[in-house]
C-alpha cells in the first residue's frame, strides 16, 4: 500500500496587508497580497480571518503551494492580525474603512493630529478627537464604537486560537456570539455543540478540557446526555431505553452510571429531554423529536377524519372509464385499491417494485383530475420527484420546494398559519420521510384536503430519525392496500423477481440467462473483489450495455468503512476512472478534481442541494479556493472550508441511495460486510437498479443477508402515538391486501 506523503513543514510569516483581494464575511476565507520584509514583491496569502484591512500586519503559520494559475501562495492554517504601528500604516488601514466612520481623508488628518498614537487616543480619550477638524460628537463616538469592535474581535480570536480552536471555527463563534464569545465559551464551552454549525460535541469538549473543565463537570455530563441521543438520532432513533441512554453516555464520557442519572434528572427538569414510555418500555427522547410524533400524529388523525374533498363517485364507472384511458386492465387488488382511495381521505399504499404502484397512482389522478380535483405531487429527493413526474405527467416537486424553504434560516415558509393549496397530497418514497419532515408537511396540509401516502415499507427507512411510514402501517390508524402480485410485464425482469425473492426469504436466482438484468459473480478474496469491481465499472458495463462508468453505474456498499467500504472504493474509483490533476483541492480527507462525481451529504438550504443529490464537479478555482459542482444542470459553488458538505460518490453506501434509482448497480458482498448484512439492506440495493444490478462477493454473504431479518426496530413513539388517537375516535375503513 503506498505510503501517504508527509505533509509539508509549518512556516511562520509576518507583513503587512497591502490589499484584500478576497473575503467572505460569511465564511471568513481571506485572500491577501501582504508585503513581507525581505521580499522585493508583495506575496499572496490564503487562509481564514474574521475581518481584514489594508495597513494591518499580520502573523500566519502554514506552508507554502505553487498554483498553477496564479503561481506560489502561503496557505495559512492561522491567520491573525494586529494594528499597524506606523504612521503609514495606520493611514492606510484607517482609510480602508476598517473603522467606521473614517474614510481616507479623515484617516490623513487623525495621523496628522496624533502620529502613531491615533488608536490609543481613539481607545481612550475619544473626546481628544473632538479637537480634529470635521469631527463632533456622534462622529467622535462612531469612530471610538467601530474602534472597540475591531478589537473586541482580535481578543475573541486570539482567545479562540490559544484555546484549539481553527480559524475558520473561530469565525463562525464570533459570528454567532459577537463580543460575548469569550465569556459564553469560558461560562459554558459546551453550548458551541448546540449553537454553531461545524463544531460537535467532541470539539467543544476538546475546548472546556483546555479551559480546564474536569471530566464530571456537571455542564459536561448534561451535554453529554443531549450528545448520547444525538448519536442514537444519527442511527435514526428519536430517543432510546433509558437503560441503553445511561449506559451508552457513560461509557462516551468515561463517567460513573450515577452522575449520567443525575444529569439525566436535570436534563428533563429543564426540558431538554422527555421521559415516556415507547412499545412497553420506559425510553428518553429528545425533546424536539418527542413533540414532533406527538404534532405528527395528531396532526394525521386529524387529517383522516371526514370525507375527501370531491363529491362522492360511482366508483365502478369511474374503474371503467380509467381503464379504457389507460389502456389496461386492472386487477382486481388494483380496481379495489382505486376505490378504497376514492373514497377515503387518507390512504396509504404499500408494495415493492413491479405490482402496480404506478398505475393505481395514475388512475386515482386520471379519475380525480377529470372531476376538478386540485392534486399536488411531492416526494423526499429530486430524483423521486423526477420520476414521478415523469409517470404520472404531473408537476411533482421535492417536499422542501413544495414548502419553501427559506435559505436563510432552513425554516418553512408554509405550515399551518399559510397552509399549501390543493385538494389531493400524493406523496412517493415515503418510507424516506423522517419526523421532522413528516411534521413539517402534514402541518402544512390544509384540513380538508386528502393525502396519498407511496411507498415501500420494506426498504431501509429514513435517513433522519423516525420509522414514519413503518409506524404508520403499523398503527393501523389509516387505511393501507398492500400490493404483492407481480405483473406480468415486470415478472420479466431477473431485478423485479429476484427483489420480491430475497424480501420473501430466498435467495435470488443467480443463473442468468441471456439478456438478464441481474448477474452475480463470485469473488471470495476482498482485493480480488475490488479488482473485479473495477473492472465492471471501467470496462465491462460501459462496453455491453452503452453505460457511462461515471454518470450512469452506481457502486453501492453496504457500509462506509473497510477495505470494501464506500471510502475505500471511492478512492480505488476515482484513480480508476479520473486521477486528479494539477486543478484539485484536498479537504477533509478527500481529494476532490473536475469530472469528480460527489454527493451531498446534508441539506443546504441557500444553495437548494439536499442529502443524497448526486454532481458533477466542474471546476477547481485555486485562486478563488472554491469548488463548483453541477447538480442536475444547475451549478453550485463550495469554499474550500465547507468540501465536509460533499463526499465522493462513484461508491456510496445503501442508505444514500434510498429514494434514488441508477441505470446499472454494482453491489460488493462479503462476509466483511457482515455487521450489515441485513434483508432490508439487500432489498433496498437491488431495488435501485434500472437497467442493470451485479452483485459480487460470497454466496454465503448473500445466504446470511437474506436470512437476517432481524432488522432492529428504531426506538419511535408514532405508533404509540397514533394507536392512542386512533381508539378515541374509532377504526379506520380498512386494510387491502
């Protein structure tokens, strides 16, 4: 395995800034020409800092890049600066406008009058200022105001860089606490995990070890209990047993069981968490998650009361006249799940791929839209609102589109107060929708109108917290049909089969004849099964079925890490398919170049991008340091400092690819894997295949995934919720199976 180069020697550099030819107040990335003392021409300098001005001496410790644009720079890992100290310099920073209130020509005048002890004079005796020509009061107190801000702002990250904490992070403190930083760092280093994007539990924890913070502080055990959910939220939990929670958060905090229960007590007095009971057992939930099932369920018994918005309908005539549009002919599970839905204000629909999910959605649509019915059509992810717009010849939008998302703020501009139009909601790949989302949507569904759940229940759930539609099936609060008979048509094809194969229990039939969708090669060795990978997705798919290796084959892992992992394989992939060249950036443990496929791995609401969209890197701008990606057609910019928002994506794990489907899928399966092998799992993986699935490893590997259904639960209270609600007002209509 080759060695990982060392990385390069950390320089000091001293100067003074000449000019600012970048900065981000948002970001704080900084780009500075600064003369340096020694160097005939001035240099460029890239790092981060919380202002910048012309006139300001800095100091920065990094190394130095050769850009092969814009030739060498000094990459700053620090980057501080402090006043001038000459009277030219002084000029020319006050003149920049760092101050309020001077600008170049009040700048000439204030050195004039006091030389090099301007600041002094501006610190404290402002009213000395007074005595300058132009000068009067409010003047004299804006300077002095603007003066203590931009030292107030030296302290805050001089403090932070003395403490661990990396200039790009110190930004984003000051950004959100201003010149209370200091004092709310020092007061309670652990309200850094809650407030400021970036920054977790372990680095403020590194932060108030520093500052001295004895491990069983009190401040630190009771973040510690909000981190221990937070970590079982990450696996999808909204709470856990309370048992698991105390055991759990003793053995991350290395504290004894006892001081985790006293924080636990103190945690649910200030109502940070919640205390109840989920399936029989006593449990802690976060507090937001716990009101979000409460709101959602409620919020969906109430929706399900009452009739559905449109006249009642002759149903037998309606299934005649649909058909005839259609051109098909529906079965009789079809014909009666068209009636139950045409009748029912809330219904949920259920099945794995090829039973005719599809054309029930398009005839209840077809049927209503002839009526006047209003349908608006959403899904969690663009590709799935693509394809259902695609089947059904509707608008379909993203849930966050359908609810205006603000950018600013990742709240939604529709909810109960300014509730979406329309008289049918049919939402797809609902078993994607997490609680949180799920809350968000239901709220902003008017009462009266209907809503068509679409999903399949037994692929992997949410990526957020929550099991939603599990639990709704479960509830049996709302009507559900479950479709299981394959159609003829897609009996055809080896992925519809051998999916419904492996989610009943068996194996998948691994002979594949000529034209076969689904193939599997055994491979017993790990490093011969990357080989073997590679080769499939360099050369054998593109060359027999006409696939692009990157925009259309999709390696889907059952896990990130190991030599058979996502990360791993992305690395393998990417030498493979497009070695990075002069113009890439390396960032959190990735190197990313242009032709780079990525992903998004969390929602951005500014830039409209959502976790598990797939890009294009298009370009590397070295001197902008900022990335440029395209994401279905549309470009999307990334700083350098925020790359921890994309990863790599010719290889992804199954649960990225939930909601998603590629033409041609190559699944990696060994006993490495074991951890993970699970039937959902398998499921879902071959499920994302179109055109093309392959699947290499061990027969064994693939025996113990469809034999593991044990598929532990998620610890949720919907169910509970719904159940409870749903006795007080009565059963619902009925199931279909």
């Amino acid at each position: 395995m080759r060695d990982d180069p060392a990385p390069p020697a950390r320089e000091l550099l001293s100067g003074v800034v000449e000019r600012v030819t970048f900065h981000s107040e948002e970001t704080g990335f900084t780009v500075l020409r600064v003369r340096v003392r020694g160097r005939r021409e001035p240099v460029t300098v890239v790092g981060h800092a919380a202002e910048a001005a012309p006139g300001e001496e800095i100091q920065a410790s990094g190394s130095w890049s050769l850009d092969p644009r814009h030739g060498p720079q000094f990459r700053a890992a620090h980057l501080t600066s402090v006043p001038p100290t000459t009277a030219e310099g002084i000029e020319r920073y006050l003149g920049s406008g760092a101050v309020r209130g001077v600008g170049p020509e009040l700048a000439r005048r204030l050195v004039e009058a006091f030389g090099t002890a301007v600041f002094e004079v501006v610190e404290d005796e402002p009213e000395r200022l007074l005595t300058v020509a132009g000068i009067g009061p409010v003047r004299a107190g804006r300077i002095a105001s603007g003066w203590a801000d931009q030292k107030a702002v030296r302290e805050i990250m001089l403090f932070l860089h003395a403490h661990g904490v990396g200039t790009s992070r110190a930004v984003r403190i000051h950004r959100t606490y201003g010149a209370d930083a200091i004092a709310v760092v020092k007061e309670d280093p652990y309200r850094l995990a809650r407030d400021v994007r970036g920054i977790g539990f372990r680095t403020a924890d590194a932060i108030a070890s520093r500052l001295g913070f004895e491990k069983t502080a009190s401040s630190r055990v009771r973040a510690g209990v909000s981190y221990a959910l937070a970590e079982a939220m990450d696996e999808g939990h909204c709470g856990l047993p309370r048992e698991e929670l105390v055991a759990l958060a003793a053995s991350l905090l290395e504290v004894p069981p006892p001081l985790v229960e006293e924080a636990l007590a103190l945690e649910a007095s200030a109502g940070s968490v919640v205390e109840a009971g989920a399936r029989g057992r006593p449990c802690v939930f976060l507090a937001g998650l716990f009101r979000s099932e409460e709101r959602l369920a409620a919020k969906l018994l109430a929706l399900a009361r009452g009739r559905p918005p449109w006249p009642a309908l002759d149903a037998d005539a309606a299934l005649g006249w649909v058909a005839e549009r259609l051109g098909v002919s529906l079965a009789p599970l079809q014909a009666d799940a068209v009636r139950l839905a045409l009748g029912s204000k809330v219904l949920v629909l259920t099945g794995g791929p090829g039973v005719g999910k599809t054309t029930l959605v398009s005839a209840v649509l077809k049927v209503l839209l002839a009526r006047g019915v209003r349908p608006v059509l959403c899904a969690p992810t663009g590709r799935a609102a693509k394809r259902l717009a695609e089947s059904t010849g509707l608008l379909a939008r993203t849930i966050h589109r359908l609810l205006e998302v603000d950018p600013g703020t990742g709240r939604f501009r529709r909810g109960e107060a300014n509730p979406l139009e329309g008289d049918l909601f049919v939402v797809d790949e609902a078993s994607m929708i997490d609680v949180p989302l799920g809350r968000a949507l239901l709220e902003a569904i008017p009462p009266r109108a209907a809503l068509l759940l679409v999903g399949d229940a037994d692929q992997l759930p949410s990526v957020g917290p929550g099991d939603v539609l599990r639990d709704v099936l479960d509830s049996g609060a709302v009507p559900v049909v479950r479709l299981a008979q394959v159609f003829r048509q897609a009996s055809a094809s080896r992925i519809v089969v051998n999916a419904h194969r492996v989610n009943a229990g068996r194996l998948p039939e691994l002979t594949s004849p000529p034209g076969s969708d689904f193939y599997f090669v055994e491979e017993a060795d790990g490093e011969a099964v990357v080989r073997r990978v590679l080769r499939l997705v360099k050369e054998r798919i593109p060359l027999r079925f006409g696939l692009d290796p990157v925009r259309d084959v999709q390696v889907l892992c059952p896990m990130n890490r190991g030599r058979l992992g996502a990360r791993a394989l992305n690395a393998a992939l990417q030498a493979a398919l497009n070695p990075p060249g002069p113009e890439k950036v390396e960032r959190f443990g990735a190197t990313f170049s242009p032709g780079d496929k990525v992903m998004q791995v969390e929602n951005d609401y500014g830039r409209d991008v959502y976790n598990g969209d797939l890009g294009i890197v298009t370009a590397v701008d070295l001197a902008q340091a900022e990335l440029r990606a395209s994401f279905d057609g549309r470009e999307v910019a990334y700083g350098f400092d925020e790359l921890d928002a994309v990863a790599l994506a010719y290889a992804a794990t199954v649960h990225k690819a939930q909601g998603s489907e590629y033409p041609a899928v190559v699944l990696p399966l060994t006993m490495e894997h074991y951890p993970m092998l699970r039937r959902n799992l398998l499921y879902t993986a071959i499920t994302r295949g179109r055109r093309l699935v392959v699947v290499v490893g061990e027969k064994r590997a693939l025996a113990l995934a469809v034999r593991r259904d044990e598929s532990s639960r998620r610890t949720t209270k919907l169910a509970d919720w719904l159940r409870a609600g749903d006795g007080a007002r009565g059963a619902p209509p009925g199931v279909l199976r």
